[in-house]
C-alpha cells in the first residue's frame, strides 16, 4: 500500500527515526494490524508539533 506523503510530516527538522516509525506503524494499522505507539519526551522537545504534521498526514 502506498501512502501519500506530505511535506510537514516529511520535512521535520531531525525527526527522520520519529517520522519513519509513525509511517510504518500508520502502514500496519492500514493493513489492518493495528498497534499502540507510546510518544515522550520533555517539555519543548516537538511532541505537539510531530503529532499536529502527522495528523495532517493521516488525514491526506
């Protein structure tokens, strides 16, 4: 299954690893194997902001 990409998502400053697992995990839960994914992180690292890029990515 192919998965459109969108540019926010993608072009996250230093998030390759964090970009890359969400896709595959979203890729599985397409192929109907769904799981749970765990994000922490302290104050100011960028959770709110990945989570936000990749609803917007989920969404498209």
């Amino acid at each position: 299954m192919s998965i459109r990409r969108t540019s926010s998502f993608h072009s996250l400053s230093g998030r390759r690893h964090e970009t890359g697992r969400l896709q595959a995990a979203w890729e599985r839960c397409l192929d109907g194997r769904g799981s749970v994914v765990t994000l922490h992180g302290p104050v100011g690292s960028g959770r709110t902001e990945l989570l936000d890029a990749f609803g917007e990515f989920a969404e498209s």
